[in-house]
C-alpha cells in the first residue's frame, strides 16, 4: 500500500514498493499556474537533472540513494527506502556529527557540484551500509561558481543556528573541520570570504 511521507511544493514523496522490497517514489507535480508545455519541460529537466546528479555525488564518494528506475513521461525516481534517523536528530546527541556533513558537502563542491538543500534533515542513517546518506538532491546544480558552494555552506550555518541552537558551536566546528579536511584550507577560505559577502548583502536588504 502506498503512502504519502511528504506533500513538498515541487513533488511528493511516496513510500510504496518496487520489485517487491520497499521503495521512495518522488513524484514531481504539476504547477497549474504555468504554461502546461513549459511546466512539462521543466518537471522534464528536472528529474534527469536530479537523477544524474544523485549518480554523480555516489561516484565522487557521497553515498546516495540507490536509484532502481527513472521516468520522465511520469517525472518519476523510484530510489532505495532508507529506514534510519536523520543527522537532524543524531546532532543533538552527538554534535561530532557535523563533521559528516562537512566532509560529505566538501567532496561535492570538490566535485563541482552544489547539492542546493544541505540541512540535517537530508542526511538519513542507512543501517545496511552504515553510513549516512544524502538525499534531496531536487535543487542541485554542476557548477564552479564560488557563489554557488558559498550559499550551501550559509544554508549549513543557518540551519546549525538556529534548528541545533543547543549544540551549535560544537557542529559547526565538526562540519568546518570535515569541510576543510576534504577541499583544503584555500578553497575553504574562498568560501568563506563569499559567505561573509552573502551575509553582508543579506543585512543590507534587512536594513533597507
């Protein structure tokens, strides 16, 4: 029997069965405010762009989701079920944690690629392989935009901030540390100098 996880904005998240085992099937829906040709092309462009780059993440060494089939006349990914707590809730215990994260979004933008979404809510605990792994690649991009990792590890920042007030300082030290250890201090301070650029621009506006 299927069942609805979430309701997002852009998809539904759907746990089923595939082959008989279970599976997650991201259903990317239809937008009735847009051109129906248009909206077609972007859900389109979308699932093979989120499929390819969950691919590409497991081939630069962040485990993914297994995908088991993609359609893009259904604008369809049917992925692993992983059945396991989130990094949102092992952080608050064991705010070492972080460190993951930083080495998994570190091994990203090494690669050339900004995964969009990177809370603590999209690392979930797979037992069978014991690791974490990332998931909700729907807003990530190939890119070698500086911008572009700098808004990720802001995005790091704020959820740290203000979703794990409590542990704060120790994880995000841990997420710096995994960060660094994987791009190396130059390209960290790089980032860092664009998020510090980011957080100017963002005092501005609420100034203005």
């Amino acid at each position: 029997m299927e069942k609805i996880i979430k309701r997002g904005a852009e998809a539904d998240i759907i746990l089923g069965r595939w082959c008989n085992r279970p599976a997650i099937f991201k259903l990317r829906k239809r937008k009735l405010y847009m051109n129906p040709k248009l909206d077609v092309h972007i859900r389109k462009l979308r699932t093979i762009r989120e499929a390819i780059n969950m691919s590409y993440a497991k081939k630069l060494g962040v485990p993914t989701p297994n995908i088991y089939y993609v359609s893009t006349k259904r604008f369809l990914i049917v992925m692993k079920y992983i059945e396991g707590a989130t990094l949102k809730e092992k952080i608050e215990i064991d705010p070492s944690l972080g460190k993951i994260l930083g080495i998994y979004l570190g091994k990203l933008h090494k690669g050339g690629l900004a995964h969009g979404d990177p809370t603590t809510a999209n690392l979930l605990y797979d037992k069978s392989i014991a690791k974490f792994v990332f998931i909700d690649f729907g807003l990530s991009m190939k890119t070698r935009d500086v911008e572009d990792y700098a808004v990720d590890f802001h995005l790091v920042r704020e959820v740290l901030s203000s979703v794990h007030q409590r542990v704060f300082e120790k994880a995000y030290e841990s997420f710096k540390l995994g960060y660094v250890e994987e791009v190396g201090k130059s390209f960290y301070e790089r980032v860092v100098r664009r998020v510090e650029e980011i957080e100017k621009r963002g005092r501005y506006a609420r100034v203005r």
